[in-house]
C-alpha cells in the first residue's frame, strides 16, 4: 500500500461518525468538566444557579442544596462526557466502573471546594 494510500485510509477512518461523535461529546465534556478553568463563570455556575431556582421553584428545595445538585451533575457529567467521548475517539473500550467513581469523587471534591470559596466571597 502506498504512503498516500494509507494516509487517506487513516483521515477517513479520523472522521468516522463514531469518532465525530465521541469528539462532539468530548468537548462538551470538557466544557462541563473541572479541567477547564474557565467553565464555572461562563457554564457551571449559572447552570447550577438555573438549577437551584427550577428545584426551589417546583420542588422546594433549598437553593444551596439546588446549586450544589447542578454544580456537582455539571461537573461530573462533564467528567463522564469527556472519559467517553476520549474513548469513542480512541476507539478503546468502555470506561470502567473505577474510572466512573473516580471522576465522581474528584468532581464531588471540587464541587464542595468551589462551593466554599463561592460562600467565602459572597456569591452563595
């Protein structure tokens, strides 16, 4: 096979719509997730405080109680998102139950980490 050749074979095999979609999915993980140090003032946190006033709204939930519930679903959905998404693109196989807990607890961490800080300067 010729260089060319399986060059082309490789760009079309980078563009399958399993990849597209797990490239698609990745970045919206890592949008959501705690890795990108820009999310929370632009995503997570006006999603969180969305979710806060739906859960008060209807439900009658505490709002701090509701903003924690969005916080800790961004981030960990943003975690989830980005494992998969990755392993899509990679074309490896399915995430395993430790992974899953893992980014659950490190989001769960940062989520009580950032929530402190937000209640330190005011904003909850």
């Amino acid at each position: 096979m010729t260089t060319s050749r399986a060059k082309e074979l490789r760009m079309l095999s980078l563009t399958s719509p399993r990849r597209l979609i797990g490239l698609i999915l990745a970045a919206i993980g890592y949008t959501l997730s705690p890795l990108s140090w820009w999310n929370d003032g632009f995503v997570n946190i006006p999603l969180s405080i969305a979710t806060a006033y739906v859960l008060n709204r209807f439900f009658g939930v505490d709002r701090l109680l509701g903003f924690y519930i969005g916080y800790l679903t961004t981030n960990t959905m943003g975690m989830f998102l980005l494992i998969y998404g990755g392993r899509l693109v990679a074309a490896r196989r399915q995430s395993s139950r430790k992974e899953m807990v893992t980014s659950t607890i490190i989001s769960l961490v940062y989520t009580v980490i950032a929530s402190i800080v937000l209640r330190i300067i005011g904003l909850l």
